[in-house]
C-alpha cells in the first residue's frame, strides 16, 4: 500500500519532471487545450450574463388585462370576482387608468409625451399573476369571453421567448462542450503516443525487469491529466480575461439601456468543475493511448 | 525440484521458423551451465522462454516448480523479480545515470528509495563501478556497460542469473573478468545460466555444457 501510493507521488513528479524538460511543447499543448475548452467555457459564462439580466419574477407567467374605456367602477369590481375564477390565476391586481399614466411619466424618455396629453388615453386594467406552468393562453381566453374586457396581452411571453432561446443557446454550448471535450481526448491521446514512442526503450526494459503493467502505465497517465488540468487553467485565464476586456463594452451597452450588465466571472464552482472535468478527460485519453499502444508493443 | 526444467519444448516462430525441437533439460538450484551452439543454433530462443519473453509452442517449462509458458501474464512481472536477466545487446537507458539504471528493478517491485539506493549501491559495488554511479552509460566503456548490465541482473537478488552472449562485444581480458564475476555469483547460491557461441571461454569452467544445434540439444 504504501509503495503503491509511493509510486503514485513518483509518477506524478516524474511527469511533472519531463513537462519541464519540455517548456515549449507542454506550453503548446496547454495552449491547445486551453483554447478549446476556453470556448465551451466563455459561451457558458456569456449565457450566465445574460440570464441574470432577465428578472426572475417575470418567470412566472403574468398577463395584462385592459377595460373598455367606457368600463365603470362597478364593472372593474365584478370582472375583479371574475377574473380570479379563472383557472391558473394566482392574484389580481387593480391598475386605474390614472395610477398607469403615472407610471408612464417616470419611464425614461416617456415623460415629455406623457406631459404633452391633454387627456389621458389609457384605460383601466388588471395585472392577472398566474401561478407558474399554468396555462397563460387558456387563462387569456377565459379572460377575453369576460364583459368589457378590451384587450388581454400576455406579457411574458417575451420571457418564455428569452428562456426558449437560453435553453437552446444552453444546448448548443453542451454540444460544442462535448466536442470540444472529444478533442480534448483525442489531443492528449495523441500526446501520450509520441510520449510511449520516445519512451519505449524504457518500457520495454522496464517489463523485462519486472514491472507490472499499472507501474509503467501510471507516469503516462498523470501525464495526461497534468495537461488537460493546465490547459483547464489556460482556458479559465482565457476566460478571465476576456470578461475584463469585454466588461467596459457591455458596461456601455447596460448604460444605454439604463440598466447594469458586468460580466460573469467564472466563480470557484466553475473553476473546480472545468479543472476537474479536463483532468478526468486527459485521464481518459491518456488511459486510452496506453491501452491501445501498450499492447502494441508486447 | 530442477530450478529450471524443459520438456519436449518445441518452439515455433510465426512464419515457420523452428528455433526449438524436442528440448528436454534439467537445471538444478546452485548449478552453473554453458549454453553453446552455432549462431541461431536457438539459444537466445531457449533462454527467452525462461523469463516469459517468449511462450513455447510445445512443451513444458518450469522454473522453480511454475509453468511459465502457461502463466498469466499478470503473473510474469513477479517471475521476472526472481530472474537476473543479461541480453546480448544490453538494453541499457541512455537518458538516466548508471544509478538510475540498476535502480530501476527495484522502483517496479516498490522497494523505498533508501532501502533500493543500498542496495543499488552494493550491487555496483560488486562489479566495480561504485565510483562511476553518475555517469551516463554511453560514458562507460564497453566493458563497464556490460558490468551495468550484470549490476542491473543481479540487484534484485534473483536465484537465477541468466546470461545470453555476455562477452559478445568485449575482448578477451574483460570477458575472463566477467565469467569470474558469474563464478563468484554462482559460489554464493545463485543457478548462473550462460549462452555463448565461445567454446574455448566454456571449457575454462569445469562446468556443464550443453550445445544446441538446429534446435535441438546435441549429444
């Protein structure tokens, strides 16, 4: 037990001693990985900016319903009653016509309009709050069979639209992640086969002496790993600094929009989740490489 | 119990070539045997087999009671430990020290760095090239590179010592200082095999002979 993890520290140093001896293609080789798995990584983070942006309340589906402009108090109250009979409808809340023409002289660059009306076109409405996966379509049917109801317009399907085309943008990443991952694999295969062909004197006499297998596999294999884990940290610098070369031009952008949007970061969970699925990967590859050429060599 | 036993060994070649016919001898613990025989008369193929390097086509061969030619090969790594192993064309590591090389069987079979560098050390010793432990083999002269060779063999302790032409590339005052050294290694226990086409180097030792020819021992 105690020669095995022995062999084990030995391994580890030994490929760390002949990564050294090689600046420059262990350089290179991280710089390879690290620009594949940089790019899987910035879309991750790309998409993290961009959902935090979208409100999360807005998640649940909420929807508007306008009066008649000739709908009376009296209306309002009964169609009040009404409104929250129907199915999926959480909460409603009462916006008078002057409350919302309010609202719409503190929106930016709405203000100057809204002081220039002489009378206020807008009717009275109801903010419905459905509860989340309820049927807003059905809901807004229900709602337009109702008397003196002008107009219903389900107001986050705009929402539902961001989340469709997050999701889908949240696939395509993992697409692009697992390719890039096969290369990845594929990469470090190919890294330890030049290293077996350097190295085959030393294997080949190593068996004669009475190695076991696992003892000449296991250098190659930290080996791998050790790559794939620098070309992790090379694409998480990648990624750091694009963010921090990007941030004042999204900043910008935010500032146009009258909101904030900062770039993500990659946080320590993704940090630890990119090391640790690239050291697995170049493990992968690297078991794969000595399997195949290992027998070869017999 | 022979340390090593050959019976009805045949061993042939892919291709057809037939190295080894009918082979049938017996070795015992402590004893020291030449191997003579023209140029591929078979005796590299004969000593290969007893290490597992190469698997009889026929036969049986047991070294120290074990079928080797049957075992797993999981299993030939610790046959090899017991094994002192000496090729023709020396299979030394150019890229680490003399050290490093008769280190190298004892980092496989898990022994600590201090307890392998002692006896590393000891074993380089006993073929004289304690003062050279740093260099780099291609430094050492031939002679020296062969006694590598045999430190490397015999670190391990094996009980067998096997030898395939160990004087092939040296001249004759070397090759007598080798033999002297397998006698040495043969009077402390150890069953010294030796395979050389050198007949006069044979005779010298009042030892077995055995000669092959066309792979098959002659009579």
């Amino acid at each position: 037990m105690t020669s095995w993890l022995r062999h084990h520290g030995q391994s580890l140093a030994d490929a760390l001693r002949r990564l050294a001896q090689e600046p420059l293609g262990s350089a290179l080789n991280a710089l390879v990985i690290g620009v594949a798995l940089a790019l899987p990584l910035g879309a991750f983070l790309a998409l993290e900016t961009v959902e935090r942006l979208v409100p999360r309340a807005a998640t649940e589906p909420e929807m508007s319903v306008f009066l008649d402009l000739d709908a009376t108090r009296a209306d309002a109250e009964r169609l009040e009653r009404e409104l929250a009979k129907l199915p999926g409808v959480r909460q409603t809340r009462f916006v008078p016509k002057d409350q919302a023409l309010a609202e719409m002289g503190r929106t930016e660059g709405l203000a100057d309009i809204v002081a220039t009306l002489k009378r206020n076109p807008l009717p009275d409405a109801f903010v419905l709050r459905l509860t989340p996966g309820a049927n807003a379509t059905e809901a807004a049917d229900g709602a337009r069979r109702l008397g003196k109801v002008a107009k219903v317009q389900i107001d986050s399907a705009w929402v539902a639209r961001l989340q469709a085309s997050l999701a889908f943008g949240r696939a395509a990443a993992l697409v692009l992640a697992a390719l890039l991952g096969v290369g990845l694999v594929a990469a470090t295969f190919n890294t330890i086969r030049l290293q077996l062909a350097t190295r085959r004197d030393e294997v080949e006499v190593s068996r004669l002496v009475g190695a076991t297998e696992a003892w000449i596999r296991r250098p190659f294999l930290y080996s791998g790993a050790i790559q794939a884990v620098l070309g992790a940290g090379v694409a998480i610098a990648i990624a750091v600094g694009a963010s921090l070369y990007l941030g004042p031009f999204l900043a910008r952008l935010g500032s146009l929009y009258g909101g904030e949007i900062t770039p993500m970061l990659p946080n320590p969970a993704t940090v630890a989740a990119v090391i640790g699925v690239a050291a697995l990967l170049g493990l992968a590859g690297a078991w794969l490489s000595v399997s195949v050429h290992l027998r070869r060599l017999h | 119990m022979p340390a090593i036993r050959f019976q009805e060994v045949g061993k042939r070649y892919p291709g057809g070539h037939e190295a080894l016919r009918r082979v049938t001898l017996d070795i015992e613990p402590g004893e020291m045997v030449f191997l003579t025989g023209h140029s591929g008369a078979g005796k590299s193929t004969l000593l290969k087999l007893i290490p597992a390097i190469e698997r009889p086509t026929h036969g049986v061969v047991l070294v120290n009671g074990q079928n080797v030619g049957r075992m797993r090969a999981a299993a030939v790594p610790y046959l090899r430990r017991n094994l002192g192993l000496v090729f023709q064309d020396q299979r030394l590591l150019h890229d680490r020290s003399a050290f490093a090389n008769v280190m190298l069987p004892l980092a496989a079979a898990g022994l600590t760095p201090r307890d392998a560098a002692k006896r590393v050390r000891a074993a380089l010793d006993k073929v004289g090239l304690l003062d050279r432990e740093r260099s780099d083999p291609v430094a050492l002269s031939g002679g020296e590179q062969q006694r590598l060779c045999i430190a490397r063999a015999i670190v391990n302790r094996p009980s067998i010592l096997l030898a395939d032409e160990p004087t092939a590339n040296i001249d004759a005052d070397l090759a007598g200082e080798i033999m002297a050294m397998f006698r040495d290694f043969n009077r402390v226990g150890v069953t010294v095999m030796i395979a050389t086409h050198d007949l006069g180097l044979a005779a010298r030792f009042a030892s077995r002979t055995l000669r092959l020819d066309h792979g098959s021992i002659a009579p």
